[in-house]
C-alpha cells in the first residue's frame, strides 16, 4: 500500500490583490498579523483547505482576513519547503487578484492591521524575497502561470485546473 498514513504536504496561498481604482498607483491589500513571527507587512492568505483549488482558497482567505471580495487571474510564484509545521512539506503560492471591493474590515482574531499600500512602497519595504519576486512578476518582469479548466482524459474522473505560461492565444496577464 503507497498511500501514506497522514498528510504530507500543507498548501498555502498568499493573495496579491491590487486596486486600479482608488490613485494613479495599483495599490496591494497588506496586512499585519496578530499573532505569529512575521512583523512586516505582508499578503493576506492562509492554508487551502480540503477540495479547494488554489484559487478559491486565495479568495476565501483574503476575504476571511479583510473583507475584500477579489477574483484569481493567475499563480506569480510557488514555494516548496520540507520539515515545517508539523515536520511536514509545505507547498506555498502567491497569486495576482483582481480587487472586486476595496472597504476594509480586517478579522479581529488574525489581522491586527489591513491596508491598501502603493505597490512600489511594498516592494521596497518587504525583506521577503518570494514577495519580492511575485512583485516582479506581477509587473512584467517574468512570466505568471494562468489557471485553465480542461475535461478530464479518463471518463469517469472529474474536469481538472491546469496551469501553465501564457501562450499566443492567452489574454494577456493582470488587466
């Protein structure tokens, strides 16, 4: 029997919601935890629950976190670590979001502090290189992996996500 006993991976996303609406600027949604080790500013998100794609996941959490409704457009940077929470591997994505409402009303429990930052002032505050590099990418700088639903190839399985680089015939990235 290959089928392991427990979990051994966590997956977790990270949410990079930008608003073109309020400046000039696109602004990231930001928050400060109550609880945990990371101090700084950093992207709402959390751990993807049973049956949930990398997308739903993002929009539940972010929405948990701060009370902003956003939509997936596609996966900026994936992480993957060995022997973390629970001695377990940890898979790790940050995704561009599309800000669907901009009003803020952070979770008392887990946010101490949300707020919409300019992009160029997180980029420039984060000590996070995976942040630094999602960043980067969601301006152009590299290539985000967008999100396609396709029928499965064995009949009685179910219509999977498959995500890949932008081809010729793909919308272009974060519009």
């Amino acid at each position: 029997n290959r089928i392991p006993p427990f979990s051994t991976h966590h997956v977790g996303v990270g949410g990079l919601v930008v608003s073109k609406s309020n400046t000039a600027k696109d602004q990231v949604l930001v928050i400060r935890e109550s609880r945990g080790q990371f101090t700084n500013w950093k992207l709402p998100g959390g751990l993807a629950s049973l049956g949930e794609d990398f997308g739903e996941a993002a929009t539940r959490e972010v929405l948990e976190e701060t009370g902003v409704h956003c939509r997936f457009q596609s996966i900026l940077t994936l992480r993957h670590q060995h022997n973390l929470q629970f001695g377990r591997s940890d898979i790790y994505l940050i995704v561009a979001m599309e800000a669907l409402s901009t009003e803020l009303r952070p979770d008392d429990y887990e946010v101490q502090e949300a707020r919409w930052m300019d992009i160029d002032q997180l980029a420039d505050s984060t000590p996070h290189p995976m942040l630094q590099r999602a960043l980067e990418v969601y301006q152009g700088q590299g290539s985000a992996l967008v999100e396609e639903t396709h029928p499965s190839v064995i009949p009685s399985r179910p219509p999977y996500l498959l995500y890949h680089a932008p081809g010729a015939e793909d919308p272009p990235q974060n519009s």
